[in-house]
C-alpha cells in the first residue's frame, strides 16, 4: 500500500501551505471549526480538487500521473453530500464501486460486492430502491459502493453525520477494520470525542493552515481547542472512552 503525501498544499482563501505524510494501516482524522478547509484538504487527497501551489504524491510519484481509473481503484472517496442520479436498489448502486475494475473475474466482482452489503448491515435491503432508504441507510450504502471498490485509501467527509449510535459505532469498526487490513482511512470528523477516541492520528486545520498533526491526546488536547475552537472544553473518562464537555 502507498502512502499519500501532501507537499506545501495552497489554495487561495482555503489552504494555505498544508504539509503532512499519510501511512496506510491507521485511521486519520481531519479536524477543524467550520470553514476550516477540511473537506478542501479531502478533495485535494482525493485527486479531484487541483490545488494552486503544492503537490500531492502517491507512493513514489505525483498522484496527479495516475489515470482515472488507477486513481479510482486506489482512492474510495465519500463526499459529505452525496448525490445518486437514478432509483436503483441498493445492490445495484453498490456494485457500481467495481467499475474502476471493469474486467475483473465475475467471482471476485460478486464477493467484493456481498462483503461490502454485509459490512454495512444492508442485506435485508439489498433490492430496496434507493428512494425508499431512510437517511442513515442510504449513507451506508453509499459507503458500502465505496467498500466495494477495496481502494487502498478509504476518505469519508462527515461519513457519521446521518447515522444513529448503533450504526456509527459500527461503521467506526469497520473503518478500525480497513486500517487492520492494511489500508489508509481518512475521515472528515466534527464530532472531536469520536476523533479522539477512534483515531490514530489527528489533523487540526483553522483558517487553511494546519495546526496540530498528531496522536490525539496531543493533536486534541484542551490547550489546542480552545486556541482554535474558542471555547473552553475539558475531557472525562478513560483513553478509548473520553467524553468532552464544555464549560
């Protein structure tokens, strides 16, 4: 698996000189206010939003040499609103992840396909048109295409946001789960309990820069919320189950 780098990124009024490395096998979060520029920082991992000043490399070379179809067997990409043209079932709608690997052995296809509807718990709605999915159901088949891909980097912008408690806890297992695997997950979060407790690693952006990189006792630590949150905040509880209340 490669990594993904980012190399004085700028965008003008949304990012402004963001550098950082990412190592497939752990679980990133990207924090920040709103308008912060995190889900710029996403798209611009993602391949689909050219930054001003700056490259992105994948492995050894610019992501930006990658075809299409190389960029979208490699990076799942689940932006914060996604949008599905026509009615299909949620079957049908999952297996257009395999596009990107149109050619592959019919066998392979199916078992990526029913992987990903059981990871995301949606085999007893495998045949339900889309427009009859509530909310948190059609998020998680929407990342159940993504799954379906079997990308080596996994970025989700907000993926928690449509999703009660039972649901979110899982698809965080799931996530904990591709990071076991071997692959790069990269989650938009603004809920900072869940970063806190789920993440390997943390980045904090504010205005376009980046503040914090690193483990998240540290990256989100209450010295650092309240210098970029603007708020004073305090966490409770034990590591892997801290709570944030703010006072």
């Amino acid at each position: 698996m490669s990594s993904l780098a980012l190399d004085r990124i700028g965008i003008r009024g949304r990012l402004d000189g963001v550098t950082t490395k990412l190592h497939p096998g752990a679980v990133v979060a990207i924090c920040g206010p709103n308008g912060a520029g995190k889900s710029t920082l996403l798209s611009v991992l993602a391949g689909l939003l050219q930054p001003d000043s700056g490259q992105v490399r994948f492995g050894p070379g610019p992501l930006a040499n990658l075809t299409n179809a190389e960029r979208a067997r490699a990076i799942g990409y689940l932006p914060q609103s996604p949008e599905i043209a026509w009615d299909l079932s949620v079957e049908t709608l999952v297996s257009l992840g395999r596009l990107p690997w149109h050619g592959a052995p019919a066998g392979e296809t199916h078992a990526a396909i029913e992987a990903a509807i059981t990871a995301m718990d949606l085999d007893a709605f495998r045949s339900r048109p889309v427009s009859r999915l509530s909310g948190g159901e059609r998020a998680r088949a929407l990342m159940a295409r993504v799954l379906a891909t079997q990308p080596c980097w996994l970025l989700a912008d907000e993926p928690l946001a449509n999703l009660d408690l039972a649901h979110a806890s899982s698809l965080m297992r799931r996530f904990r789960e591709q990071a076991v695997a071997g692959r790069g997950v990269v989650l938009v979060l603004h809920d900072l309990a869940t970063a806190m407790n789920h993440a390997d690693r943390v980045l904090v952006l504010d205005h376009g820069r980046l503040i914090a990189d690193a483990p998240p006792a540290q990256a989100l630590s209450e010295g650092v919320i309240e210098r970029v949150w603007r708020v004073a905040a305090r966490w409770h509880g034990d590591p892997g189950a801290w709570a944030l209340s703010v006072t």
